[in-house]
C-alpha cells in the first residue's frame, strides 16, 4: 500500500511583493509561509506562524495545490521564498522539485536547527542562527550539517542584531565562516504593534553606525525594506 502524501502545513502564500531582507533584498518574489516553528524567538515577528493558537489559521495542502497557488500568483517563473515560522519542518523537497522544473528558484529561510538533504535542491539557503536577544540557543551542530546539505545552493547568513552582544555574536560567527555571506539587519523593535518607520530607522542608524565604528568592513548591513514599506503589516 502506497503512502500518504505528506501535507505541507501552510500559514499564508502571497506576492509577487519584493524580498525584504538579506542578499536577495529588493528582489521579485513570491512568499510561501509555514505553519509551525521549534523556536519561541522573543523578537519574532511572524507569531501568527509559530504559536499554536494560531494552528487553526493553517491549512494542510498538498505540493500540487502549492505550486498551483505559486503558479497562479506568479505566472512567468519567479523566486519562491520558503519562509515560516520554520519551513524546514515541511516536507518542501517535491515542491522545490517540481517548481524547479517549471523554471521557478527557490530559497528558504531558517533558523538551521533542522537539516533536510532536499536541502541541495534549493538556489539559496539563507540560515539564521539566534542571536542571544531572541531568548534561543543554536545547536550548532545542526547549523553545519545545514550547511552540508546544501551542496552547492547558494548559502547566507542573516543576524538580526538588537544590542551589543548580538553584535559580538554575528562578528564571532563571521570569523568562524568567513566564506559565508553574513548581512545584519537590525532587530524590528515593536513587531508585535506597529513599529514606526522612525523607530526602525533609528535601529538601522544605530547598527549602521556600530559597523563602521567598529571597522568590520565586510558586513553587509541591511534594513527590513518591506517594514519601511510596509510597516509590520501581513500579507506584503
Ligand atoms: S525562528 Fe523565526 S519564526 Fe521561529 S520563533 Fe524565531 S523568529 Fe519566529
């Protein structure tokens, strides 16, 4: 007897809008949005795709009604981000298959606390390890046999920074991996309401300046360009 086809537990599937963060910034793209996360990040500004409260907003699709709703939104290929809460908890290895075969590319975008080998499917991998504000601690072993998995997708690493030791803290992993892309993005102060540009702005000035002061010239230091768009708002 054949298996049942595993669900994907999505939150929101929406777009074309344009990436926001790291080094596909300002880059055409359709988001697809787990459901479910192993993190409890105290900064997280995505609970509506973490906490349990809101499983009943989820719904269980199948890879084909995915890639149906991608290909509806987005009819010529496009990026496809995989996001979540954490999308590595998905089973997402046909989707990225058959998207790609449809000429579609693909990112995702996780804590690196769950490595999968569909991993090596994908065009860019983009990790994000928790700094010490968010509350969590990284399993680094996990993060390395992420970074095994992906074979030859492209690989990133993105660190919100909300203070100081956030700073230290994304500086001592680029010395680690120096090979590794690293952008900075400074920590979105009031996810939670509604953060005013102003406030995001003052954050981005201060990591801005704390980069420059501090003489690490290889950072790329980068804002949440949907916030600035946007604010906090869903959907965009
Ligand atoms: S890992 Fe991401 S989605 Fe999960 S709680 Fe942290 S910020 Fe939120």
């Amino acid at each position: 007897m054949s298996q049942p086809e595993a669900l994907i537990r999505i939150s929101e599937i929406f777009g074309p809008t344009i990436q926001g963060e790291g080094h596909l910034i300002g880059q055409p793209t359709v988001f697809v949005r787990t459901g479910g996360c192993d993190f409890r990040c105290d900064w997280c500004d995505t609970r509506y795709a973490v906490e349990p409260q809101f499983k009943d907003q989820w719904i269980a699709m199948t890879t084909a009604q995915v890639l149906q709703r991608i290909l509806s939104l987005a009819r010529a290929p496009i990026l496809v981000t995989l996001s979540g809460g954490n999308p590595a908890l998905q089973p997402l290895g046909d989707l990225i298959s058959r998207g790609k075969q449809a000429g579609y590319h693909f990112s995702i975008e996780t804590q690196g606390s769950v490595a999968r080998d569909w991993f090596n499917l994908l065009d860019t991998l983009v990790l994000s390890p928790k700094p010490p504000s968010s509350g969590m601690n990284n399993d680094w072993n996990k993060v390395e046999q992420c970074i095994e998995m992906a074979g030859n997708a492209d690989i990133q690493f993105k660190i919100v920074v909300a203070d100081d030791e956030d700073f230290e803290f994304a500086r001592e992993l680029n010395q680690r991996y120096p090979k590794i892309p690293l952008s900075l993005q400074a920590c979105n102060p009031q996810p939670e309401s509604d953060s005013s540009v102003t406030q995001i702005l003052q954050q981005q000035r201060w990591l801005t300046e704390k980069v420059c002061q501090e003489g690490w010239y290889q950072a790329r230091v980068l804002p949440q360009l949907h916030a600035l768009l946007w604010g906090n708002q869903r959907g965009v």
